[in-house]
C-alpha cells in the first residue's frame, strides 16, 4: 500500500504543526484533502489493474479468448479456474487443475488471469479482489448469454485470494451458480466480516478444503460444507520442511507447500473421486486438533460402520471431498492424507 507512508508522515506533522496554529480544523481539512487524494490516485491504479483481468477458454492445443469461441450448445458443466496471488492463468499453483480437468475429458473449462492485479504487494492485491470479481463476472455473465448456458452449470474453483474472487462472482450471480470451492481461502486481511470474503451464499452449494492455518490458510468455516484435512493446519504431512523453509521468506515469496497442498487434493479428486473419504466432526474437536472419532456418535455413526462403507466405497454413506463431494454434506468434515501422491487414502482411511 504506497499511501501507508503518506499517511505517517500526514499525520506526524500535522500534529507538530497543529502545535503552532490556532487554526486547528483549517489545517485539518487541508491534509484530509490531500488524504483522499492519495487514496483516490491509488484506488483509480488498482481500477486500472483490475480492468485488465480477463477470461480464457482452454482448447487444446492452445486457449482462446472468451470471443473467440465458437457458438457452443448444450453445455452442461462448465469450469472456471481462478489463481491467487501471485498467479497468472499460467501459473504452477493451478495447473495441476486444468491437466485433471483436460485429461478427465472435462470440455469447458476456463482460467481466469488477474495477475496485473496479482502481482503487487499483498494488502493491495486483497484490496483488488472486489474489484477483479467484478471484471470477471461481467465476461462470464456475457459469455454465459451468448452460448445459453445456464449459472447451475457453472462450478467455479478458486486458490488462496482467487477463492475469495470466485465466491464474489457467486455473489455477483446472487448465488444462483451451480457450485463455487474455495481451496484454502486467503486468510491475511480478511475477518468473518470482510464484505468480499468467501460465504456458503455464494452458490447454490459451497466446498471449502483448509490446509494451511494458520500461515496463509484459514480456519474460519466458510462454506455449505468445509474439509479440514489433517485438521487444517500447515504442515500437513510432507511439507515439514519445505513450509519451514518458506516461512522464514513467508512475505517475499508466498509460497507455501501446505497452501498449495488443496489444489493437489483436489486435482488428485478429479481423477479419483472416492480418494478422499471424509468424517462429519464437530467444530469444538476441529478448534483443538483433537480425534474426531470420538465424537461420530453425534453423528449416528461409529467406526465400525464408517469403515465398511469407506470399504464399500459407499457414496451413501460417506462424504467425499473433492471434484465428486457429496452434495448433501453440510459442516464440518475431517480426515487424513498420504504425505506423497496419491495422496488420499482410498478405502484405507484412517482418522486417529
Ligand atoms: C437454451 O437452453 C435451454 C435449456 O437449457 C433451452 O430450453 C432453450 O431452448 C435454449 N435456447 C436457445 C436459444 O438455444
Ligand atoms: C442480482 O440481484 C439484483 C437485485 O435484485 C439484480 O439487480 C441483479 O440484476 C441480479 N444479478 C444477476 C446477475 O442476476
Ligand atoms: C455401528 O453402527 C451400525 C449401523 O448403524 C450398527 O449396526 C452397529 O451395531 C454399531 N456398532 C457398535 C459397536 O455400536
């Protein structure tokens, strides 16, 4: 945020001035002009960033811009794919979902690019994220009405802040789109208030998958049904030593091993859809990374149950994180992964 210094400085000499002059309110208004002016100059750079975010249709061998397609019928599922920060539609950090998508057939999927806005510093770029959401549901709104799709068949999948955007375009659309997953919602300048913030309204059905509390991830529930895999917190299994490295460059180079741990689960989903068996827990056992097990009886379950359906690949009976969730989960679910691929545990889920 450039205008932080401007603000000190305002401040500590209007304070020293203020000493000297009776005109107290003169000199008031005067820096609260100049305030605002500062503010506005900014806001109208971010304006400018965040108008060139912009939509791509993945055809193979290579992409199109939203215009360029071709009039397509019956298009019953649609993807949109939204990076966080750092990211551009290229960017390491969701390829692993565009290959799933593309190798599993999926026909329409989209990659949204704001990495003008992306890439600045943090707090600027969590400022733009209104503003982007914006951009980006009017080019799907359009492309939505030209090729009669409609919001039901549209999934959106955001990373990190793009999580956030995405759950702003579902709010654009007043939550008539089909699905919006939030994997691992920014958690830095964002409160349970935040106006632009992920929520279970966004869509006509929300999943949240949490990886990395509290570093960039978040614990806060956000969705119709949020996952805490290995309870959420970094460093999930495998990432020891690589988080631990990036935490000591945590602002300069936001890579986290444990944040980008969701999109890798939910790429691995896509593939494999009954890989990642998941138990109801209470919010009280998630808080304090204590066995979720204990409490399944609130739940009408127990483990003995639990583990024959997972046996059974039981979709009835088991909640499944992923590209395939089940859609009547609601609240809070919890399990275990692998610390390398495959990283879910298949039928040999364990949940100690
Ligand atoms: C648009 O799609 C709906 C069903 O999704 C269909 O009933 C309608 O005929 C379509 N309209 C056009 C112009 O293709
Ligand atoms: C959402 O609701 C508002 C208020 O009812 C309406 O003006 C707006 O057009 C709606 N948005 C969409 C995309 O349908
Ligand atoms: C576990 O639940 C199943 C099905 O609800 C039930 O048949 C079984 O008796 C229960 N087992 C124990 C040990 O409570």
């Amino acid at each position: 945020m450039r205008s932080k210094p401007y603000l000190g400085a305002a401040l500590s000499s209007a304070q020293l001035r203020s000493e000297r002059s009776s005109n107290m309110s003169g000199m008031f208004c005067c820096w609260l002009l100049f305030l605002c002016q500062v503010w506005s100059l900014h806001a109208a750079s971010l304006d400018t960033l965040a108008q060139q975010s912009s939509i791509y249709y993945q055809h193979v061998p290579s992409e199109l811009s939203l215009e360029r397609v071709e009039q397509l019928t019956d298009v019953h599922s649609l993807k949109l794919i939204v990076h966080g920060f750092l990211g551009s539609r290229s960017h390491i950090s969701i390829m692993p979902l565009r290959n799933a998508y593309q190798a599993q057939g999926f026909e329409h999927v989209l990659i949204a690019d704001w990495s003008p806005a992306a890439n600045l510093d943090y707090p600027s770029s969590r400022r733009a994220v209104g503003r982007v959401a914006l951009v980006l549901a009017k080019q799907l709104e359009q492309f939505l009405e030209r090729h009669n799709v409609s919001e039901e068949a549209v999934h959106i999948v955001g990373h990190s802040l793009g999580a956030h955007i995405a759950g702003r375009i579902g709010r654009y659309f007043n939550g008539t789109v089909g699905r919006v997953t939030g994997l691992d919602p920014a958690l830095p300048l964002f409160t349970a208030r935040s106006d632009d913030g992920l929520r279970a309204s966004a869509a006509m059905f929300v999943d949240v998958i949490h990886t990395d509390y509290p570093l960039f991830g978040d614990l806060m529930p956000r969705g119709t049904a949020d996952f805490y895999v290995n309870f959420g917190r970094a460093p999930q299994p495998g990432c020891e030593e690589v988080d631990l490295l990036a935490a000591s460059k945590l602002i300069l180079q936001a890579y986290s091993c444990s944040h980008n741990r969701a999109v890798l689960f939910y790429a691995e989903s896509i593939g494999l859809p009954r890989n990642f068996a998941s138990i109801p827990c209470s919010w009280k056992a998630i808080r304090s990374s204590s066995s979720c097990l204990k409490g399944l009886a609130a739940f009408d379950l127990n483990s003995t149950a639990i583990e024959l359906a997972i046996g059974n690949m039981d979709d009835g009976q088991v909640v499944y994180m992923g590209e395939q969730v089940t859609r009547s989960a609601t609240s809070y679910y919890f399990l275990e992964t692998n610390a390398a691929p495959p990283f879910g545990q298949g039928v040999h889920a364990k949940f100690d």
